[in-house]
C-alpha cells in the first residue's frame, strides 16, 4: 500500500530568471536525490530498461467484470510498438523506407521554464495557461511566453480549474482560494474568495455539532478541509465544484454563494482524484486502492451523494482519474503504472488495460478520442481509442523529471478535415512545462506497406506481385 509523506514541500528555486526553451534546447537536470515528495505514490527511481509493448483490451461482457491479465493488442489493429522495434513491420519490410512527410507527427513545440519549483498543476483556456508549483506562484502564459501571474499567502498549488472569469486553485493548506481576471486588464487576477468563506467558518464554529474528528485525534469544522486539497472537478453545469483532499473526504461547494453543501467520507486513505461527470456521476480514486461511483440526488433544496458501486479494489494506490467528453469511458490511473478503463452503457463494465509505463501513473487527461497519461517514468503515452479498442500512437519524451500534471486544448490552427490534432501541456517535477503537438491520426500499418511496396515497385520498374498460386491481385495486397 502507497501513503502519502506528510513532509513540507520545500522551495527549490533558483532565483526569478524565466526563459522560453525551443526544441533544440536542453533543460537543466534536476537533482531528484534531493526531491521530497509529497505525494501517496511517487517514487524517484527510473529504470532504463526497454518498455513492453502496450497493453490494451476490448469490453469485457459481464457487467463490472474485471480481469486484470488481459493484455493490450487482443485485437488491436495495430500491431507494431514503439517500445519494440524489432517487431515492428517497418524494421522487416523489403522495400525501400517510406517518405513519412505526410504522416501525422506528434512532436515538442517548446518549453516553458521558470526556476522556481516543482509544477504541480496546470489548466488551461483558449490561449492562457495557467501553472501552478510550490513557490506559491500561480503563472500565466500566453503564446509560449509569460503573460502574467498571481501570488498566494501558501505554497505548493496542487490543482487549478477554471470556470468562466474564475479561478479555483486548491492548496497544500487545505484551502480552495478563488481568483478573478480584471475585465479590464486580462493580465490582472485578483483574488476574490476563499473556500469556506471566513463567514461561514464562523457562523458553523458556533455549534459543536459542526466539528468532526480529523487525524491525530484533532477536531475540524466539517465544512473545511483538514489536509491538502488534491483535485478539482466541476458537474456538467458548473454550478456545483468537488474537491478532493488527502483528509479522506471530497466536499461539494456551490459555486453561486461558495457554500459547502456536504462532505462525503469516502476513503480509508488520502483522496488523489475526483472527477464529477454526466447525470450526477461523481469518481473518486484513493490511495487506499479503490475506485468508488457515487450519484448525486437533489431532494428538495439540498444535494446529496449516495455510493453506488465500488469499481476497484487493489494493493496499490489510485493516482488519477478521468473521463472522456462524452462520459462514456472512466480511465483510472495507478501507482503500478497500469491504466485501467471502465465503458459505460447502462452500466459500467471493466474494458481493459493500458500498460504502458514503468513507474506510477501520475496524470490522465482525454480529448476527442485521445487519452494521455503522464508518469513518474517521465513519459506521457498518447493512445486513441477506437470503439473498444486502444492503440499506443506514440511516447512523448524529454522530461527530465516525473510528469506531474496534463492540461489538453484544441490546437484550432493546425486541425484540419479529418485530422484533429491537440496541443498538449505537460508540467513536471524538473520544474518545467513542456507542450506537445499531438495528432489523432496514426499511419495504418497495412497502408503504409503498400504505399512502400507500390513505390519500390515504381523505381525498380518491377511487375505485379504474384499470390502463392502465381496468379495476379492488380498490383493490391490483402
């Protein structure tokens, strides 16, 4: 079992020199010897052994089945792997190397360096990215360039969302603070609240009955969180914000009047993740191993979230959740580097396993029909999902650091008919943020034979492939 160190993140800046780093450059390598993690589920040791080949499976039929040797390629129309160029068909095939200039390429467009810590979260909207780390900064950057940024009475910003003019910013204190950009100057935030807001706190330390038992045999008013908020989420509508905190519990705030409507004990250690999604479904993952479902009822004025399935149970810690846009796939991330996938029709069934890194599963994003998962490994895996199916399009490398936290945007320049393509953020405990552009086009490995065939063909002047028979296919291979 993972838990997480208590121990105070410390500062590792190195003074306020902010540099834009293009592709060709190098980035400074951390000391990670000297790293004092904070999470339930890091580990600083990176082996440089070879990955296996990626493992993905199609829906298992019995409703909330879950078989964990079900290995990746069961199916896959995508046989070759990255990680084994030896059995990759390009590597075997006779015929001349392809030109792949007309391939999708998912590549480094930059990075973004700013030597004052550890990134721990990020978010992004339209052109603004915000990062968050644990020098009590949150920065803002703009077209790959710093923009603007805010500073925070605590440090170490572990999750940022955004709704609207707001942003949410949960902290290594317990506490949710609230920031708005100025309508007249973009580059200005100022911060506008807290969460409990100083009212409530007071009028709920009135009562006796509002304090509960928190660790150590302290007592804490129910509406404020006891230990460090570790995520955010907001419902379909964004009117209700989840946070989930390593006390055990995740606690439902209304947004319109920043009340804390109810707090669910719903974990037997730390909270890592929630992620609330379509018809009242709300996700948690904890370090205690389990993955629970819980649906939100609204009798009357007030809301209310029953358990309704326990999803997963296991020895090591869940590390991060995610949903796709449609709500129709739960990802699930761990600290054994596996990523399990649950598919929901009228109910949730186990689909599968991703395994595709070597160390802790650390951060999960989805857009459009991509998942990306970062890892302590310093590798983000991009797969796409094609019905029941998963296929690993690439590694994205060149984080010197574990990979801490992911944000997705639509790249609206680059995508074109038949190929959407993302730009990918990635922030990482080398104190840098890397962004990616990514493609959900893949090369069909069939395809590409062909291709390859039919243009040796057309330079060695040779005839029409024969089939074992002898006879001719017009020049097409099945």
């Amino acid at each position: 079992m993972f838990y997480k160190d208590n121990s105070t993140m410390r500062d590792d800046g190195a003074g306020d020199c902010t540099k834009f780093v293009d592709t060709g450059s190098s980035i400074p390598r951390s000391k990670f010897s000297n790293i004092m993690h904070s999470d339930p589920n890091m580990s600083s040791t990176v082996h440089d052994d070879d990955f296996s080949i990626r493992n993905s499976s199609a829906s298992a039929v019995t409703p909330g089945f879950f078989d964990p040797n079900r290995l990746s390629c069961e199916g896959s129309p995508m046989t070759m792997s990255p990680w084994n160029n030896s059995s990759s068909p390009f590597t075997k095939s006779p015929w001349i190397p392809f030109d792949d200039t007309n391939i999708p390429q998912n590549g480094l467009i930059g990075s973004l360096v700013r030597e004052e810590g550890h990134i721990y979260s990020l978010a992004a909207k339209k052109d603004l990215l915000y990062t968050g780390s644990d020098s009590k900064n949150i920065r803002v950057w703009k077209n790959l360039k710093e923009f603007s940024g805010f500073k925070s009475s605590s440090g170490l910003v572990k999750a940022i969302i955004i709704s609207g003019e707001k942003i949410f910013t949960g902290h290594q204190d317990g506490k949710i603070r609230v920031w708005k950009v100025s309508p007249k100057n973009a580059s200005i935030h100022k911060r506008s609240g807290t969460l409990p807001t100083l009212k409530d706190i007071f009028k709920s330390s009135i009562k006796p009955s509002n304090y509960v038992q928190v660790r150590n045999h302290r007592t804490s008013l129910w509406i404020k969180h006891s230990d460090a908020v570790s995520c955010l989420s907001f419902n379909e509508d964004q009117t209700l914000l989840y946070s989930a905190s390593w006390d055990r519990t995740f606690k439902v705030w209304r947004i319109s009047d920043s009340k804390c409507l109810e707090s669910i004990s719903a974990h037997d250690d730390a909270v890592n993740s929630v992620v609330a999604t379509t018809e009242g479904m709300v996700f948690t993952g904890s370090a205690d191993g389990t993955v629970k479902v819980w649906k939100r009822e609204q009798p009357g004025k007030t809301t209310k979230h029953s358990i309704v399935q326990t999803l997963l149970k296991q020895e090591c810690a869940v590390t991060a959740l995610a949903v796709n846009t449609s709500g129709t796939v739960l990802y699930c991330g761990s600290s054994d580097g596996v990523v399990n996938f649950w598919e929901r029709e009228k109910q949730l069934s186990h689909g599968g396993v991703l395994k595709g890194h070597k160390l802790a599963v650390l951060c999960l994003s989805a857009a459009g029909n991509l998942v990306f998962s970062g890892s302590a490994d310093k590798t983000i895996c991009v797969w796409r999902r094609d019905g029941n199916i998963h296929t690993c399009l690439s590694v994205l490398t060149g984080h010197t650091g574990p990979v801490k936290c992911l944000a997705v945007e639509e790249d609206r320049e680059q995508s074109k008919p038949g190929d959407q393509r993302w730009v990918v953020y990635s922030g990482s405990l080398d104190k840098s943020v890397k962004v990616w552009s990514v493609s959900e086009l893949a090369p069909d490995v069939n395809q590409v034979a062909m291709m390859q065939q039919q243009q040796y063909m057309m330079n060695h002047d040779v005839g029409e492939p024969a089939t074992s028979d002898g006879s001719s296919r017009g020049g097409r291979i099945r």
